[in-house]
C-alpha cells in the first residue's frame, strides 16, 4: 500500500539529471542536434503555417453577462461526415534525433525549468499571479503539511494506477501524483487560457471555457431539473465548479480523479472558498462553495458507480492525456453509468484544424509540445477512431468547433435499455465550413509570445 507522500522531496527535483552524468562530447552533440532543429524548425514553421482559417465574420466575439464571459458565434459551418486529412508527425533521422534529444537528461535539466518558467511568464504578463497563488495554497492547512509518518485518507496500492498514469505529465517528474502539480493545475490552467484568448488576458481561461459552453448548448447539451452530473479527470475541481454554476438546477455534480493529491486540493479550494486577485484575494479565481459538488478519488475507466446512474458525463481536457485503449474504455464506462438518453460532452484538442495541423508539421514545436504530453500522437491520430468508436456505441454523435484549435462533441446514449445498437450513428460533424476551411479563426498565441 502506499500513501499520499507529503514532503517536497516527492517532487523529484532534477533527479533524473542529477544522477545520470553524461560526458561532455555526448552533452555538446545534444545540443548542438537541439539547436540546430530550432533553427530549421523556426524557419519550417512560417512555410507550414495555414493560409485560410475562416472568413472575418466568423470570428469569435466574447461579451459578458453577470460576470461571466460567454462566446458568441456567428459560424455558418455545416455539417458534414468527411474525414479531412491531418499533419502526420515527422519521421526520420531528424524526428529520431530530436525525440532522443528530448529525453535526454539535457532537456530535463536545461529546457524543462525554462519551458516552465515559461508558462509563469505568460500568467505574470498577463496579470496571474502565479508565484504569489502556489505559495497561497501551499501554506493553506492541509494533508501536504502532515509528516510522512502520518496515517492519511486516499490511501491506494500501486496497483491502483494504470501504467499510463505513472508517467511524467506537464514536466512533473511524478506526473500528477505530486502536490506540486496540484497546487499548478488551476494556475496553469489560467495561463494558458490567457494563451488562447490572448486579448483577454487574466480572464481568458473564462472566453476558453465559455467557447466550450457556448458549442455544447448549440449541439443541444442539457441538464434534466434535478439531474446528476459526473465529471471525469476534474482534476482540482474547476471545471466541476463551473457545471455547478452553469447548471444550477441540477441535483449533483460529481467530480472525480485518480490523484489524490488534486482531489485534496480541489476540497480545501471549495472550504477556503478564496477570492481572486482582482476582487482583493489570494487565488487565481474567486470560489464558492457548493453543497452539491462532491470531489471524489476515483478511476474515470472504473467508476464503481451504478448502471444508468447518471443524466451527463463530462471529459474535459482528458482524452488527449490518454492511450487509445484507455479512451476507449473510459468512454465504455460513460455509457454504462450513463442513464438512457443521456449525454457524454467531451472538450478537446482537434488536430484536423489548420493550427494544430501546422503545429504537428513543425518537427521541433510539437516534439516539445509531445515531450510533456506523452500520448499526444497516438491521440492525434485516434481522433477519427475515437469519433467511430462512439458512433458504435451512442444514438448520436454531434461536434462542432469551439475555438480555432478545439472541438466539442455531444454522444447521447439510446433512449432505450437496448445496449447494443442496429447501426452505428451518423456523425453529424459542424467543425468546417462548407468551402472547408475551419470554422473558427485561431486566436492563440504564438509559441514564443507571453502576451498580445
């Protein structure tokens, strides 16, 4: 059995760098593979980039309405089943070199803490806080102050994490078993919605996840009066808080994750009930609490609760942190717990939209985007397996663009008993125009960008 490890040392500081010495002819031919794909990288990436996007007016535009920013959309996408073609990753003597260069306890030690340092650049340019927030939670009384020694809640076997979960996440050593990566998530979160929506900046994780709001209720996503939500990989809750307030009428939401440490966090958020920056507090946003969420441990492919149990299921984000196999089974458990006629809504990365595709063709960008993001190809790939698999499975199967790179889908389980369907579903795909361009323009930033 293990336990909720509460001492900094989890973390792993430079520990894989630190122990694995290399000599100094292999660190200078490292480098110099690394610096020399930069350079071709950074010149592949003005030839790649795509040339139409979307016609101006169908541009995003974000308003607000009771403090809270909403999108608004004047797309004339139609739907549409034909599967576009999408960057393939880079193969070669190139591509091998870079990947091995990118596991090299070089990057580890010199490009990780700048890529980190990074991502604090973009939320301090654009008014987060970060450095003031992660010290805000860490001093917060919690199990990440109790000694090693401690007896603690949320005790799990090894057993109890699939393979794919141990793996390094975002450039944590220990992946999302750690505090430190619990104490981020929501700060991180903020960051790079302020790098989607760059003209909005401390508030542009609200314009990104209000795009997502707006695309599931036009694909027709809703709540039954006293209606049960489970929301899958919640991490520390803020997507979870946000159905909350979305759906005020229904009766519970449930958020569920695999790390503990997240959860724990996510629970002392939701007592301390903190205020943002901007309203005189001490966190990234303001925190309300509800009596209605319930933060839970638990494994999104093995939910442990009953059969028709629930009128939603949400993954927000997770699918692209997943093998295939895995995505396939947490889908499969969405649609047992899943009552008849319920909904799955699923928010993701889309690797058909040209920006992504342009990222995915430029050997050096998505290499260092894939070295935080293990299972990010097979993902990319699987995207037309994943949309055929629920199509098996569910009544319907509607998705639509939420912002230039990203993409909502509504899968809505029959509303019979019957468990195995006739046919499968006709996909009913909104995310292209009909002379094929995207239906969104791309606001995001450029790799090297901090702020607008």
């Amino acid at each position: 059995m293990t336990t909720i490890n509460t001492t900094e040392n989890t973390y792993r500081k430079g520990s894989r760098c630190s122990n694995l010495p290399l000599g100094l002819f292999q660190i200078n031919v490292v480098f110099l593979v690394v610096v020399f794909l930069i350079c071709t990288s950074l010149i592949d990436s003005y030839t790649c980039a795509p040339t139409t996007l979307t016609h101006p007016t169908q541009q995003c535009r974000i308003h607000e309405t009771k403090n809270r920013l909403e999108p608004l959309f004047a797309s004339t996408s139609t739907p549409s089943t034909t599967t576009r073609p999408q960057a393939k990753p880079q193969t070669g003597i190139a591509q091998w070199l870079l990947d091995r260069a990118l596991e090299s306890p070089l990057w580890k030690l010199l490009l990780v803490p700048q890529a980190k340092a990074t991502m604090t650049k973009t939320a301090e340019a654009n008014g987060i806080p970060w450095m003031k927030a992660r010290e805000w939670i860490q001093q917060a009384d919690g199990p990440w102050k109790a000694t090693s020694d401690e007896k603690q809640g949320n005790v799990l076997s090894v057993e109890a994490y699939p393979e794919y979960y141990r793996r390094e996440f975002h450039a944590y050593d220990n992946g999302n078993l750690s505090w430190k990566a619990a104490f981020e998530q929501e700060i991180a979160s903020r960051a790079v919605g302020a790098r989607n929506f760059p003209t909005y900046k401390e508030k542009g994780e609200d314009a990104f996840r209000g795009a997502f709001d707006y695309a599931l209720t036009s694909l027709g996503a809703n709540v039954p009066d006293q209606g049960i939500i489970v929301d899958l990989g919640c991490g520390t809750g803020a997507s979870t808080r946000r159905l909350a307030a979305r759906w005020t009428n229904a009766k519970h939401i449930i958020g569920m994750d695999l790390s503990p440490y997240f959860i724990e966090v996510g629970r002392k958020l939701l007592e301390l009930q903190p205020k943002s920056f901007g309203e005189g507090g001490r966190w990234v946003t303001t925190i309300l609490s509800d009596p209605r969420i319930n933060l839970r441990v638990g494994n999104a492919a093995d939910t442990a609760l009953p059969d028709n149990f629930a009128d939603v299921v949400n993954l927000q984000f997770i699918l692209h942190e997943l093998p295939l196999s895995a995505t396939k089974k947490v889908c499969n458990e969405a649609l047992r717990i899943l009552k008849p006629g319920g909904q799955l809504w699923i928010c993701e990365m889309d690797f058909d939209s040209p920006a992504y595709a342009a990222q995915r063709s430029n050997a050096l960008l998505f290499s260092l985007l894939r070295s935080t993001e293990p299972y990010l190809d097979e993902y990319a790939d699987g995207m037309a397996e994943t949309r055929e698999f629920l199509a098996q499975k569910f009544a319907s199967v509607k998705t639509e663009a939420a912002t230039g790179r990203h993409y909502a889908l509504i899968a809505t389980k029959s509303s019979t008993m019957d468990t195995e369907l006739q046919s499968p579903a006709v996909i009913e795909d909104r995310r292209f125009k009909a002379d094929g361009s995207y239906a969104i323009e791309d606001t995001h930033l450029k790799l090297w960008e901090s702020k607008q």
